[in-house]
C-alpha cells in the first residue's frame, strides 16, 4: 500500500464532475487500498478520488475513531446516487484538501443512497447522522463541489485570504500535499 498526496483547494481536479466506474479492477481494487491508508494516516474520516488526483465516482469512508460510530466498518462507495433526502441540519465540516478549515454547514440529516461496494454489488441504504454527511460531502468532490462553496457569502468572505493562500501553495499540513502545478 502506499500514501498518495492529497491534492488542494484551486487543484483543477477537484472542481471536475468524476466519472462513473463500470468495474471494479486491480487497479482500482489497489486504489481503495491506498485511498485508505492515506486517509488514516490523515486523521481523516472520509476520501473522495478526486482528492488524490483520479477523476472517478469512488469515495471512502471510515468513522470508527469516533465513539459512536466504533462499531462501524469502513466502506467504499463507487457511483453513488441520493435518491431522497430529509432533515436539514447544522454541522461543522473540515476537508483534507482545505487544511485548518472549519465551518458549520446545512446539509439533509437522512438520505437514501444507491451505490455500488467494492465488489461492485449495488446497495440502496438509508444513512444519518455524521455517516449521512460525511458521505454527503464526499459525495460533493465527485460533482466538482467543495464545503465552502456552500457558506454565506459573509463567511467565505472571512475565508478569502486563507483559501487564496492555499490556491497558491502556502498551505501546510501534517500528511502530504500534492505538488501545485500552477504556483502564480
Ligand atoms: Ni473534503
């Protein structure tokens, strides 16, 4: 297995719409391996493809380092779709591509999502709580969609200068940064 640079706000990937899988080969069976390790080893607790550079629907997800959610396994999620939603709700998101970011977002509680696992078996399940937004805004990174963009226009305002900073590559963090190809 092998750690991969995380990609960062103003990486192009990040604002392209993936493409969807039709399997699940070795290669991609090696990704979801390394997609987990780097996300770990990140302190994270959810990882979209695009973020490690590969423009597909695959996200992983792994809350077990929260108490309440110990007992759940990790998943992976290929070609997710929400098929209904419910509840808004208030809560704080942070996101390994917007190092020392964090603010308080509305998203749906509840949602009913089809999605394929690694084996490439199609599930529809019903998720909430913070399993239903981690995936939610994983989700977002496969349709080119960062948190921020969905702030007041007050707050993104007080978080023009840092994500300016980490659009040009002045940005530090405690797992690896993919390299800025575009430094200005
Ligand atoms: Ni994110």
């Amino acid at each position: 297995m092998a750690i991969l640079p995380i990609y960062t706000y103003g990486d192009e990937v990040l604002n392209k719409v993936a493409k969807p899988l039709k399997k699940v080969d070795e290669k991609i069976q090696t990704l979801i391996d390394d997609m987990f390790e780097t996300m770990e080893q990140a302190n994270g607790i959810g990882l979209a493809a695009p973020q490690v550079g590969v423009s597909i629907r695959l996200l992983v997800v792994d809350v077990s380092c929260v108490k309440e959610y110990k007992h759940v396994p990790p998943m992976v999620i290929i070609n997710p779709q929400i098929l209904e939603t419910r509840d808004e709700v208030l809560m704080e998101e942070g996101c390994l591509s917007i190092p020392g970011v964090r603010e308080e977002v509305w998203r749906p509680d509840v949602i009913k999502l089809k999605y394929r696992d690694r084996h490439f078996q199609e599930h529809v399940e019903e998720f909430d709580g913070l399993l239903s937004r981690v995936i939610q805004h994983e989700l977002d990174h496969l349709n080119g969609e960062l948190f921020v963009e969905k702030l007041d226009s007050k707050t993104r305002r007080s978080l023009k200068e840092t994500l300016e900073a980490i659009k040009h590559g002045e940005v530090e963090a405690k797992y690896v940064l993919a390299e800025k190809s575009h430094v200005a």
